[in-house]
C-alpha cells in the first residue's frame, strides 16, 4: 500500500467515522434527551423517533444528490464541505433548548452527513482497484465500526456524569483533525458537464418528510386525521413522482441504469432489508435496557459491545474472502445467522439478565453482522463503472439509511406506543425476519464475480 493509499483510507475512516459515531452515540442519549426535552406537544417516544429520523430524512435524500456533487466538483472538497456542515449542525445540537429545535438541527446535521459517506467511499473506489479494492473496504468497514464500539460507550458515560449535550460536542475534535489530513489528498478534477438534480432532492426529502411525519404522529393525531392522510398520501405521490422524474431527467441524481447491473440491483434490495432490520433492532433495544430494565446509558452501551468487537475482528478478513470468492455465499449465510441472533434474545424478559438473555443473541449477531457488510459493499460498489464510484455509493448508502428512517417510523406502530416485553418481542421478530429476508434475497440475485474488465471496471457474473 502507497503512502497516498494509506492516507486516503485514514481519511475515508476518519471522514465516515464521525456519521458512524453519531448514530451509535445518539441512540444510548434518547431516553436523557426525552427526559430533558419532551413536552406535551412533543412526547417522548416521539421525540426519540423524530431526534433519529430527521437525521436520516435529509441524511437518505441528500445522499443521492451528494454523490452527483462528489463527481461534479471534485471528492475531496465536498468531503471537506461536509464535514464543516457536520461539525456546525453538531454545535446546535448541542447547544439545543427545545425538541423542535433539536429536531431542527438534527435535519441540518444530516444534509452535512449526506456528503460524507460517499465521498469517503469513493476516494477508496478511486485510489484502489482488484483484491486491494476488497481489502480497502474490509478494512474501511471494520475501522468506522470502531465508532460502534466507541459511541455507545463514550456515549454512554457522558450521558451518566456530563450530558446528553457532549455526544454532540464530541464530533468536533474528530472532524478538525479530519480536515487537517485531508489537505495531503490531491484534489480530483470534476467531470465538465454534469449538473446537481435539486429538483429530484426536494422531491425526495419532501417526500420522505411527508411518509415519515404520517408514521410517527399518526398514534397521536389518529390515522383518519386529514393532516395524517395527506402527509402520509402526498408523501407517496412526491417519492413516485421523484422516480418518474429520474427517468426523464438529463442528469439524475439516481440513476436508473445503475439497477441494470444485476448484483447492483439485488444488493440494493438485500440492503433495504437488512439495514432497516439494524435500525430498528438497536432503536427498539435500547430504549428498552434503559427504560424498561433499568440499564444506565453506560450499560446499555457497553452491552452491545460484544457485535461491534465481533465487527472489528472479522470484517476485514470477511470482506477478503468475498473478494476471493465472490459474495453470493457471505451475503446469504450472514443476514440469516444476524437473525437468528434476534431469535434469541426473545428470551428477554424485564430484567434483560445480560449473560444469559442479551450476550448469546449478541454474540451470534455480531457473527452475522461481520460476514454480511464487507462483502455487501464490495459486490454493490464493484458492481458500477469507476466514474460513477461516487453516485454509485450515495445510492447504497442513501439505501441504507431511508430502509432504517422507514423501519424506526414504525417502532411506534409495531410496539403499540408502549415499549414492553411483549412489545419488544414483536420488534425483534419483525427484525429477524427482515433479515432473513436480506439473506434470501442475496441467495436468489447476487452472483459471484468471475472477472472484471480493466477498462470499464464492470463485472461479469455467473
């Protein structure tokens, strides 16, 4: 590995790494910033899905629209710029009085995330090719999952013996230093030409906003209310409305042709289900350690552990087998046993006993969890041309996040609006069913790389 490869993959870590941290910091935090901020006009349970969602709302829309600016001007200046916005939305998040006005930020810290996942992915897809390639991403994905291992516990303790409010402070050291490796990145010239599709962007994120707003308040405003129907309704019509106009648009920020690539296609299927699955499974038992077993933030934290240790040891060495012999068997073994990981902690009862109810499920997850997500996003990033690593990316990414906005819209219809164990016990069976799911999906569309052509870098499959 060269002296610029390496730099490259530190700062793709580092560049994901604080997007990464968020999620996993932000999720032990719910429960001290219902506590704080939820007010009759804004209670808890919505409040933590809306602290959660309006991130990923600008975050999935954006995403799409971020990796056509990546190829437009250039992926380390928007890499740059997303991280400026990152580090500015995290200070008012910090700093936020009100729900609303959290919510508020949360929106605007997504549209900075938006431009930091594809930019990191495709200064890797750019810099690195063949087994490297595969290797690049084992070990990109294995190093930003270190914010898995480091957010819930971080998280965790500063929410015991500081505040809720430092889950945020803390993004800012990561990206300053971030943005001081990045100037030894030479820059990458845009490609002349393109255009950024802000009409696809705004009928994505008022589309999304409009579903979203209708699953989460309609509990509480009754689903037969015309706010409910038409947000949930116009929603809808705005997403189709967004795909009909993909089709038809010069320059789409989604485009269609991508899905003409088999492995690309499926895997975007397989990752719907899978990472709507994560979101909602970690979404669901976190809440529930803490509020209903009584776990501190610092425990509920540190008993999740033992998946992302599992997703630091073997998802480098997974994704390099997949690149040696193809995905199609990693993607289809490791959701189905991620699931089953689920299936076990339905022994989970009110005192959530860690040794013998919460650490085998935990376990046996993060084993599958490892052997899917390298080899996921090596089959669907090695799937695209070269030139479209950026769009190609945004598209995954933007996948995995909406399929996770969606799954965490619904926590309050699966569990009732009340979180128990028989609540709990739903979400975790509709959780393992979507993984098996995802796992199946993998079985009947991916195919295993045969070779690939130097010039286009498209893969032939069998």
């Amino acid at each position: 590995m060269t002296t610029l490869q390496r730099r490259v993959l530190v700062v793709a870590v580092l560049g994901s790494f604080v997007s990464f941290l968020d999620g996993t910091v932000v999720s032990v935090a719910l429960p001290s910033i219902a506590d704080e901020l939820a007010s009759p006009g804004m209670e808890a349970l919505p409040l933590q899905q809306w602290v959660v969602d309006a991130y990923l709302i600008t975050l999935g829309a954006l995403m799409l629209v971020a990796g056509s600016v990546s190829d437009v001007y250039g992926r380390r200046r928007v890499l740059a710029i997303g991280l400026v916005g990152f580090g500015a939305a995290s200070v008012l998040c910090a700093l936020a009085p009100t729900g609303p006005f959290l919510v508020l930020a949360r929106a605007l810290q997504g549209v900075g995330g938006a431009l930091l996942v594809p930019s990191s992915l495709a200064l890797i897809i750019a810099t690195f090719s063949g087994e490297a390639q595969s290797r690049a991403i084992g070990r990109w994905t294995s190093l930003t999952t270190g914010a898995m291992i480091v957010g819930p516990f971080v998280g965790g303790m500063l929410v015991d013996f500081v505040s809720w409010r430092w889950v945020f402070w803390i993004n800012v050291p990561v990206i300053i230093v971030t943005l001081w490796l990045l100037r030894g990145v030479p820059a990458a010239e845009g490609e002349p030409g393109r255009r950024i599709d802000v009409p696809g962007a705004v009928l994505a994120a008022l589309g999304l906003a409009g579903v979203v707003f209708g699953l989460i308040e309609g509990a509480r405003l009754g689903w037969t209310s015309p706010l409910i129907l038409t947000s949930i309704i116009g929603g809808a019509v705005l997403l189709v409305a967004f795909v009909l106009y993909q089709r038809r648009s010069a320059d789409p920020m989604l485009p269609l042709r991508l899905f003409g690539a088999r492995n690309f296609a499926w895997g975007n299927l397989a990752t719907t289900a899978i990472y709507g699955a994560l979101s909602l499974g970690g979404f669901v038992l976190t809440l529930f350690l803490q509020q209903v077993a009584g776990y501190s933030a610092t425990w509920s934290g540190v008993a999740q552990l033992p998946t992302t240790i599992a997703m630091i040891a073997l998802s480098a060495w997974f994704g390099t087998l997949a690149g040696r012999y193809g995905p199609r068997l990693f993607m289809t073994v490791g959701p189905i046993i991620a699931g089953i990981g689920f299936l076990l902690m339905l022994s989970i009862d009110e005192t959530a006993a860690y040794v013998t109810q919460v650490l085998p499920g935990q376990l046996v997850f993060g084993l599958g969890l490892s052997i899917t997500v390298a080899p996921l996003t090596a089959a669907i990033l090695g799937a695209v041309p070269t030139h479209d690593a950026g769009i190609g990316s945004a598209v995954n990414n933007a996948v995995a996040r909406v399929a996770g906005l969606v799954t965490v819209a619904f926590a309050g219809i699966i569990t009732g609006g009340v979180l128990d164990v028989a609540s709990l016990h739903r979400a975790f069976l509709v959780t393992a069913g979507l993984l098996v799911l995802g796992g199946l999906l993998s079985l009947v569309g991916i195919r295993n790389v045969r070779g690939v052509d130097p010039d286009a870098n498209l893969v032939k499959t069998s």
